[in-house]
C-alpha cells in the first residue's frame, strides 16, 4: 500500500517536471522566433550574445551649456514673465 503511493508520486512528480520542461523549451523557443523575426543581422546581433561596437554615452555637462550671459530672448521672456505676475499681483522677486 505505502509502495503504491510512493510510486504514483513519483509518477506525478516526474510528470510536474516533463511538463515544465515543455513550457521552458515552448518559452525559448517563441522568444527564439520573436528575435529571428526582430533582429538585424548587418548590426551583428545574436540570440545569446550582444553586438559590439556601439556604445552610448552621455556626454559631462560643461559651461559652454549654461553661459553665463542672458541673451536677448531670454530677457524678452524674463520681461514678459515680469508682467505676468505684476499682473497677477504677485511681487516680482528678482
């Protein structure tokens, strides 16, 4: 009696496992088509590895990006900006 159910959980166990088995190879496999489908093979893309070359970089901010000096524009908004809120009777701060 004992034998028979230590026997059928092994069958239920084995089964568990082949059926994850399944599922694991059905999910590389579609993630396998949706690259061969998606993939640029010039750029020299591979399913497992990654394409060398290209690189991203975020350049450092310098002063050449906030100058120092306010230019015409800028005042005309600063000025319009002004009488915004003088109109809104707010005291302008600066």
């Amino acid at each position: 009696m004992v034998q028979d159910s230590v026997i059928q959980l092994q069958v239920v166990f084995s089964l568990m496992a082949a059926g994850g088995l399944m599922v694991a190879v059905g999910v590389f496999l579609g993630a396998y088509l949706m690259f061969k489908g998606k993939a640029d093979p010039a750029k020299g893309e591979t399913f497992l590895g990654s394409a060398k070359g290209d690189v991203f970089t975020i350049p450092d901010s310098s002063d050449s990006m906030f100058p120092e000096e306010v230019s015409e524009a800028e005042k005309k908004i600063l000025k319009k900006t002004k009488r915004f809120l003088n109109t809104l009777g707010r005291k302008n701060e600066n």
